[in-house]
C-alpha cells in the first residue's frame, strides 16, 4: 500500500526559534488529527535542519530539505550536499520545485543527477513536476509532464523508483490561490500514473505516492485527498500555520 503524506514545505520562511515552535505545534496537534497510515513530513530551510532533526525526534514527524547539491562534496561555494543533510537525520529532499527551475536555472540533467544521489544515500527524494500557466492554458500539461517525467525520473530502475515520491505542482496554482480542481487533480495523476505502469508495470506504480501542490488549504484538501490517485499534498503556505497544516492533516 502506498503511503499518504502531508509534507509542508516553508520554503524561505520561518526563523530557527520560529521554526522550532511551529514543529513542536505541529508535535502536540497531530495525535488528534493523524490518522493511521498518514506521514508528517516537514521541509524547513538549511541552517534550522539540525536542530529540527532533535525536535522531531521520537515523534512521527518527519523531515526533510528542500533541495541539495547533485555533487557528493567539492568547491561548491554556498551548496549543501545529500551526504550533509543525511548526516543530520532527514529522511527526505524536494528536488525539482519550479521555484528552483524558475529562479536558479535547475535544468533536467541536473534534477536527475539530484535524484541519483539522493537515493545513493538512501534518503527518499520528493521529486516535483508540473506545467506553467500557459502550458494549462494550450492544453500541454500531459506532453510537458511527460517529457519532465522522461528526462528526469525515467532513467531509474523499478527497484530505485520504488523509492520516489512524486509531487505534481501546477506552477500556476503554487502560491497564487488557484487550486486545480480535484478532477483536474485527479486526471493528471491518473496520468502520472499511467506513465510509471507503462514504464514500470502496474505492481510498481501502484506503490508510489502522488502528492499535489498549489495552494493546498484546510477547505480544499478533503475533496483533493478524495481522489483516487492522489496521495496526499506538498503543502506550502498553510503550512507554516500550525492549525492550516493540521487542518490539511486532518482531511485525510
Ligand atoms: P502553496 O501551497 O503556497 O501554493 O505552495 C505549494 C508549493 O510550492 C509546495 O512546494
């Protein structure tokens, strides 16, 4: 069964005391709303990552980047690789946001040589793709999907993608108060889908988690969730509200 996960990701946001004690809301809500079979994750920034490592500690919570280096180590000035963030304890890595396409020029190659050596060690990489409004607009979500999904994902084996989550983000719901419908959710992760069967098998697609992101919100997650392949969501700005993200939390 595969798994549902709520993942908040705060993006720039959030100093390491506020930080702190958002996880440690989010720690006393989610007894009350977490169901059996639903994964917390939280993705603060870098420099809180350790010390949100102790926090989560013994919870079930769990953490993760928001991106990493695709080099193991080296004269990378400012970078942070999988190895470092590993090595403090998070589980899992965002890799791929369109924030990161869009503003640091992260190209195909390099998402896919994140991906590899985030799952050289052993960490889960939250893999995101999605189209930008005019794709939407002139019907070529699934061919960019696709092509994202080819020259990104594709080049794994079954048992390394096994490992994958993937995050279906419409860049033009992200931060803008635009959701997708639940059907229009519903069909392009049924697509998704459809594309791990056809090159995976049906038995290794069926075991991966889909989760949708775009203004993601306690009124709207219920009937987003409701959708059979929707796994779950990677929250962004109600996330960094303790009762917002438990709320989404709650929806399942
Ligand atoms: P919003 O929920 O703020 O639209 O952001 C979604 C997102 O980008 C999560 O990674």
């Amino acid at each position: 069964m595969r798994k549902k996960i709520v993942a908040g990701n705060w993006k720039m946001n959030k100093t390491i005391t506020e930080g702190l004690s958002l996880i440690e809301a989010i720690k006393t809500g989610a007894p009350k709303v977490q169901k059996a079979g639903v994964d917390i994750i939280v993705a603060p920034t870098y420099v809180m990552l350790s010390d949100a490592a102790k926090a989560v500690n013994g919870s079930s919570i769990k953490l993760a980047a928001q991106n990493c280096h695709q080099e193991e180590s080296g004269a990378y000035t400012g970078e942070i690789s999988a190895t470092m963030i590993q090595a403090i304890g998070a589980e899992y890595i965002i890799i791929g946001h369109s924030e990161r396409r869009q503003y640091f020029n992260e190209t195909s190659a390099s998402i896919a040589k994140k991906i590899n050596v985030v799952l050289s060690k052993g960490l889960t990489p939250i893999y995101c793709n999605g189209e930008v409004k005019e794709e939407r607009e002139s019907g070529r979500h699934f061919e960019v999907v696709k092509r994202q999904m080819n020259d990104e994902l594709f080049h794994l084996s079954a048992e390394e993608v096994l490992k994958v989550v993937v995050a279906y983000e419409p860049v033009w719901a992200i931060g803008t108060g635009l959701t997708a419908s639940p059907d229009q959710a519903q069909e392009i992760h049924a697509f998704i889908r459809q594309l791990l069967t056809d090159k995976y098998g049906a038995a290794v697609a069926e075991e991966i988690s889909i989760l949708y992101g775009g203004s993601c919100k306690p009124d709207n997650a219920k009937e987003i969730f409701s959708k059979k392949d929707v796994d779950g969501g990677l929250i962004g700005g109600a996330a960094l509200k303790a009762e917002d993200f438990l709320g989404i939390v709650a929806a399942f």
